[in-house]
C-alpha cells in the first residue's frame, strides 16, 4: 500500500509471518490516503455517515454467512509479456485471502494477550471466476499487454474491466502511478461509499505484480479498503475512539504509520474515552492487517462487523451483497460444487530475444492461459525446425531476415491459436556499413529500415523529425516532455551495425540536445555496444544530470536552437577490431524535458559537416527495391571527380555508376545501371566526392 522499496518490503510465509525491514515512505501519502483526502474535500462528512450506518447495520442485520466472491484478475503487462504473473501464484494469493479473513493463518499465535480476545473471522471465500461475462468457460484471469501497466491509475482500468456488480476485481500491474523508484506504491484500493467510491468500473484492488502472491499481505490489507477499513493511523490520535485513528474502537489509534514491529510502541497517549475495550492508555495494535507494520495477522472484531456490514449491504452502489447471492454465483461460475474446470486456452508466447545474428537460436515459452494446455503445435517461418511440439522449443535462425511465429495450444476443451509476424529479426553477420561513417539522420528510408526501436513502457517512442536539427534538416527526437513525471519509461534508439575494423580512429561522436523541467529531474541517457546484433548489451557510458543537460532548465516544450546542441565523444579502442558493432542510446525519463541526438560519427576525427565536403545530400530510392532504383544526390559545391559504385555484401566491385567525371553545385538524379541487373540481396552504393566518402545500403528483394 504504501511506497515501499521493492528490495525491503516485508516478506510473509504462507502461514507465518516474519518481520522484515520495510523503508518510512517519510511525508509521502500512499495512495489510498490520497484517495480519502480527495473525498473528505469534497464532503466532509462521509466517513461518519458510512460508519454510522455500517453500526447500525451490523446491529440490525445477522444476515447467515458464508460469503462466496467471484473473483477476476486482470494480469496487464507492457514488456512483450515477460511481467505475466504465472497461475499458481494468482491462485496462492486467493489462497491467502482466504487464510487471513478467516483467520486460519499460523502467526495468529504472534497476536499478543491484549489483543488476542479482540481478533475476529469472516466466514468468506474469494473464488476465481469459472464464467467470464459473457457466459464462456474462464479460470479467473484475464492477460494482456497495454503500456498503462507501467504507471496505472483508475483511468486505465477499462483495458480490462468486468461488472463490478457482478465480480470483485483485481488488476496486477507492473508499476502504480506515483512510484517513484526505488520506493514503490505496492497497492490501492477504492472506499465503497463517498466521493469517487461506490461500486463501479473502478471499484476494486490495484497491486503492483511484486507485491501479490503466496508471501505478501498486500492484497489482504487493500480487500479490507474495499470492504470499508481504514489504517489504524488514518484519523491519527484522538480522545474519542470513534474519530479517532480507524473509527474502531478496539484498534487503538496510532499517530503515523510504521513498518517495523515494536511491541512497544505507543504512539497515542490521549486514548479513547469513549466504548473501547481497553479502559486506558494502550500500545499501537501494530498486527492488525490496515497497519503498514509487518507482522500484521489479524482483524479486530468491529473491523469485521464493518466488513460484514459492506457485504450484507443491498445497496447496488454501496453493497456487496449482489456479488454472495445463489444467482450470481451461477452466472460466475463459483456455485458448488466449485473445483478446477478444463476451458479452451487463449494461445499466447513469449520470446528470448528479438535481434540476433544469423546462426543464434531463440527460446520460444508458452504463455498460454485460461487453461493448461496439454499439447502445442509451433510453426516458425525462416526457422530451424520450422515446426515443434514442444511446449517450449528453441529455434535456430541461419539467415537474415524478419521472421514470425505462430502456436496452437490445446486442451480436451478446444485450441486456441495465436501467430505474431514480424517479431525476430535475423541480422546478417556482415556489418551494415564500414567505418569512417557518418549520419545525420537526413534519410528517412534509412532511418525506419535499418535502426531500431525499443520501447519499454508506453507509446511515447523515438522517431526522426524535421523539427529540429544539428546539421541538415533532421535529427532523432524522443517526446519525453508529454511523459508523466512518475513515469520511469524506457526508450532505446540502435543503430545499424558497423565495421570497426576498417577506420584508424575507434571514436563514436553523436550530438545531443536535452534540458530538465525542474531541478528534480532524474533522466538518464545510457550508451552501449553490442558484439553480437543486439543480443546482449555492454554499457559504455552513463550520461546523467550535468553530463547529459545541454541548455538551461525550461518548463514548456523543449525544441533546441543551434547553439544548444552538444558533440558527445567516445573511444571504443578496446572493441576497435570488431567487425560487426551496434550501438544502443537508452533513456530512462525522470520528469525531464525532450531529447534529441543527431550527427552519428563511426570512425572519424574530423566533424560530420567537414566530413561530408561538398556532399549535401545522398539518397538511394526505391529501397528495399525489386528491380532497379534512382540515385538523388545534392552537391553544395563543384566536384572535380565523383565516382558512384556497386559493391556487393563481399565489398566485390558489381558496376559503376559514375567513374571519375567532374559536376556542379547542383542537384542529380541517376539510375543504376539498367544493364547491370541486380539480383536478390544486399549491396553498398558508395559515393566518393574529391575524396569524400558516403555510403548507402540498398536491399534487393
């Protein structure tokens, strides 16, 4: 519930609990305070309204127990399913929701003397729902991939939302709004009365996926939100029990929250004086379940009349009622005799990795869910076996290219089959271009075929603009000043693939323009290199606060002018003798402004415009091509000798072009040699002007 650091957060034994160091989230609001204060502002009143009602509603209704929940979890990921949260897991919280309401949990003998007498028990059962709204077998849990899951709110809770009036939904997440790493929001809930309560599209539990399962008690604490439980600190001390920490009388009010486990913490001196139990000053019942502490193992009796008031509700907007009734848990699926079913599965896969040289092999993982498949049936194009039945195959891919997969997954209950195209892609073990080399990013076709785009969290990706430029006219640009401030996205910009080898001078030199929004600004830019196409990464160089700030702080839209972009050097001598090297620039937003880099520089110690001399532009088009292609190039002086030629992937000499001749400032258009058709494959267009090199890959298909 509270922002918790993922690495100290207590950690909870299905059946004990042991305490563990948990990090003070200091003057920050978790999010369920957030949520109370925003509705105390608009209505003052309407926590003693609900828990009048729910006293006078626990005396006047003793409607039978036991309550059966049908239950849904929205599993939401952004990483091409690799934060999927497997079944056993999901099952094991249920299984600890269970444990705690009913008070079966082990540590119950960890509840101290004075409190032991106070502690109570819902008879209820949380089910996972075995009928899906439209009446259709179900196992309870729903997965997909939407970038909200990196920084969810209540706004992103329609990717995924069955009828609250029908089921009790939660949704696992990779990351909460307002975390802000390395501290974390573990979990919210929403009140069932008040401002922005009540029971709708948003009413539910929201849990970071490092929070939920078997060991944590996260879910329990927020359930109990839900069913109208505030902290124990929430109204902080007072003289009068019924205002005062969690309007229960017998859960003495704290001042603050805490996460350790003092038994002898008394944060309250002025205890209540009204009905509680206690007749005096007491210590923090710091094991109660809406505590932050970590050794909670109990609910106080009042706290389950107001929990019990909440279900036995018939209010459409308020209660729980409409969830525990015979026809509903028909129309769920969770009547009895409830046990395991066997539905149709939704076919789903994940994979190693996407960028690979030719030769390497990738690990296919079923995915599959709403079922347990028992069979599968795999077929890869370009592949090597191009089919499997395997439940987790690895595939070896010999030749460059885009490549897809596809899986049938299968049960006694039917198959479902998903195909995902486009997703591996096979690079040649031959490097794109030879260094000394340089782009300025002026050429869009380029740009989209031959770099490549990771993004990690949400649709805010790089791209290249006309915006803005160092030189030229273009230059890659990444929208960060539209990403939220808590937003930890990750966006990476790699380059093709380059020859090391070939230049005297082991230097990588790019421009960069990027300014803060504010002093508290956490951007990074991170630069690595890979030897093997993008398989793994090794990091070169951080750039952070002032290494990575080129102008002063601005709070509006950042678009740099001339004098606001800074050259970037970086010696890779070490990897000099590599034949085949990518480069990856790695941003993780902060709250920052935009970023842009332009003039990439392979090779070379003079500056791109000086290396480029009279060379203003240079284009090869249609390209990939099926035939034959044009060659635009734009010189800003007169050229004494200009030469254009055809290499294949070999560097042999295919045709020339233009051998020698002399040209004007000016603009050309050229063909490639109609005599000399190209076959299928890969070749270098290599433009020289007075001794000034560029060159162009073309593809040939």
């Amino acid at each position: 519930m509270t922002k918790l650091s993922k690495v100290l957060f207590a950690l909870f034994a299905i059946g004990a609990v042991s305490a563990s160091a948990q990090t003070n989230r200091g003057g920050n609001w978790c999010k369920f305070d957030e949520k109370i204060q925003a509705a105390l502002a608009i209505d003052p009143y309407f926590l003693d309204q609900f828990y009048q009602q729910a006293k006078q509603h626990a005396a006047n209704n003793k409607k039978a127990s036991p309550y059966i929940i049908p239950v849904v979890v929205h599993n939401i990921t952004h990483d091409g399913g690799q934060g999927y949260v497997s079944k056993s897991t999901i099952e094991g919280a249920i299984d600890r929701l269970n444990i705690d309401f009913n008070r079966l949990n082990s540590d119950t003998v960890n509840t101290r003397s004075l409190f032991k007498p106070l502690a109570g028990s819902i008879d209820i059962e949380f089910r996972l729902a075995h009928k899906d709204p439209n009446g259709d077998c179900t196992e309870g849990i729903v997965r997909l991939e939407d970038p909200s899951s990196a920084n969810f709110s209540d706004g992103n809770k329609g990717v995924s939302y069955w009828d609250s009036k029908k089921y009790f939904n939660i949704w696992l997440v990779d990351q909460i709004n307002g975390s802000n790493p390395p501290s974390y929001i573990a979990g919210y809930a929403q009140f069932p009365y008040g401002p922005g309560g009540g029971i709708n599209s948003t009413y539910g539990v929201v849990v970071d996926d490092s929070f939920f399962g078997p060991n944590d008690r996260t879910l329990t604490h927020e359930i109990g939100h839900c069913f109208g439980l505030l902290h124990t600190f929430q109204s902080g001390c007072g003289s009068n029990c019924s205002s005062s920490g969690d309007f229960m009388c017998d859960t003495p009010p704290a001042q603050t929250d805490t996460y350790g486990c003092n038994t002898s913490q008394n944060s309250c001196s002025n205890d209540a004086n009204g009905p509680d139990p206690f007749g005096g000053n007491v210590v923090d019942q710091i094991e109660n379940y809406m505590s932050y502490d970590a050794c909670q193992n109990m609910f106080s009796l009042e706290q389950v009349a107001t929990m019990t008031s909440t279900l036995n509700s018939t209010s459409t907007t308020q209660g729980l009622d409409q969830l525990n009734t015979t026809t509903n848990h028909n129309l769920t699926g969770v009547n009895n005799p409830y046990g395991p079913v066997i539905c149709t599965p939704v076919a789903d896969f994940t994979y190693s990795r996407d960028l690979i040289c030719e030769g390497a092999s990738v690990t296919y993982t079923d995915q599959s869910w709403n079922a347990t498949p028992t069979s599968w049936s795999w077929t890869f194009t370009g592949g090597t076996p191009g089919s499997s039945t395997q439940q987790n195959p690895s595939i070896t891919y010999n030749t460059a290219g885009v490549y897809g997969a596809t899986l049938q997954s299968t049960t006694t209950a039917g198959t479902g089959s998903i195909t995902k195209n486009s997703i591996i892609t096979v690079s040649s073990l031959t490097a794109d271009y030879t260094s000394p080399f340089s782009d300025g990013l002026e050429n869009t076709t380029s740009f989209n075929n031959e770099w490549f785009i990771e993004n990690g969290n949400d649709n805010t990706n790089w791209s290249n603009t006309n915006a803005t430029a160092a030189s030229g006219a273009r230059c890659a640009r990444l929208l960060n000043y539209t990403t939220s401030s808590s937003n930890t996205d990750v966006d990476a910009l790699i380059t093709p693939s380059y020859n090391l080898s070939t230049s005297t001078n082991k230097t990588l030199r790019f421009k960069v323009a990027y300014c803060n929004r504010s002093a508290s600004n956490t951007d990074k830019l991170f630069l690595y290199y890979s030897l093997n196409c993008g398989q793994t990464w090794s990091l070169k160089t951080p750039y952070v606060n002032a290494s990575l700030t080129t102008a002063p702080t601005q709070s509006s839209y950042f678009t740099p002018n001339a004098s606001q972009w800074v050259e970037k050097s970086v010696d890779f001598s070490s990897i000099g003798s590599n034949t085949n090297v990518r480069f990856k620039f790695e941003f993780t937003a902060g709250g920052g402004n935009n970023i842009y880099i332009d003039d990439i520089n392979v090779g070379s110690a003079v500056g791109i415009d000086e290396l480029n001399g009279n060379i203003a532009q240079f284009d090869v088009y249609p390209n990939p091509t099926s035939s034959s292609a044009k060659i635009a190039f734009t010189l800003s002086g007169n050229v004494a000798n200009l030469s254009i030629q055809v290499k294949n992937s070999l560097g042999q000499l295919v045709t020339r072009v233009i051998n020698g001749q002399s040209f004007s400032a000016g603009k050309y258009t050229l063909n490639i040699d109609e005599e000399r058709k190209l076959s299928r494959g890969i070749y270098f267009i290599e433009f020289v002007a007075d001794g000034v090199a560029k060159t162009q890959k073309l593809i040939v298909q």
